[in-house]
C-alpha cells in the first residue's frame, strides 16, 4: 500500500467503496487522506466497475451480459467507459448460460468472441428483448440483478 498524507480535517478521510453491478458495500475501506483542496471523502461511493465478490461468482456461472449506452446516453450518464468505444454500461446486467449463445447467435465470428471473453455488452433494446426471451425458455438460467 503506497503512503498516504493524512488530511488535517478529516485524517485517513475513509470511505466504502460499493458495488456499482450491486449496489452494495464492499467489504473494504478506501482511505484517501488528504484530497485536493482538503475535501471530506464520501461516507459511500462507487469508485470502480471491478465487482464485489458476490457478484464475481454470478458473473463466472456463466456469459456476462452488460447493458451499455453509447453517444450521449452514454454522456448523460455521466459514468466513466467501460471500453475503448466509449460503452457506458447502465448497471443492469446478466449471467446467461453459454448454451444460449451457442444456439442462438448466428454470427459463428461473433459468437466465438463472446464464449472466448466470457461477457458482451448489449443495447438496451437487444438487452430487454433478450431478458423477455429468456424469462419465457424454462431452461435459460437467468439472474436479473
Ligand atoms: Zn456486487
């Protein structure tokens, strides 16, 4: 762990950093000690895409979809990219098993791709319309978070 400067208000200027897939605190301290112009660290922020734990075993049962906006969704969002394109992803996401993708994507380039990455992005309107296909197939494995 690199040194930190204490800050003369707010010492270690502790803060938890939480889950952006999640939303919930992980299990770790973020000390910042002294910020520019002496600034108080939040309580509570998300300071990276790296997931909790939790979310790291559903994101390895299977293909990780990430819904991603591009352009100006992805500036009004105001987060930072998840890519070099410029995806900003909305914070929903799914596992889905890698059978779906072996039978349902035509693309052989594409879909070799994926099952090699282990997750894709997806638009919002292609995310919705794969999430109301897989709530109607019993054998699709979804967990919606
Ligand atoms: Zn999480």
């Amino acid at each position: 762990m690199s040194e930190i400067k204490l800050s003369k208000k707010h010492g270690f200027n502790p803060s938890i950093p939480v889950c952006f897939w999640c939303g919930k605190e992980k299990n770790e301290i973020a000390l910042f000690g002294e910020l520019p112009k002496d600034k108080e660290a939040p309580m509570k922020a998300v300071y990276d895409y790296t997931p909790c734990r939790e979310c790291q075993k559903k994101m390895a049962q299977g293909i990780l979809v990430i819904e991603a906006v591009l352009g100006t969704e992805a500036v009004k969002l105001g987060n930072p990219p998840i890519d070099k394109l410029g995806s900003v992803p909305t914070g929903r996401w799914l596992v889905m098993t890698r059978q779906y993708f072996e039978d349902n994507v035509d693309d052989e380039d594409l879909k070799q791709r994926i099952l090699k990455a282990g997750k894709t992005l997806m638009d919002p309107a292609t995310f919705t319309q794969i999430v109301e296909q897989a709530k109607s197939l019993q054998n699709s494995k979804v967990s919606l978070d």
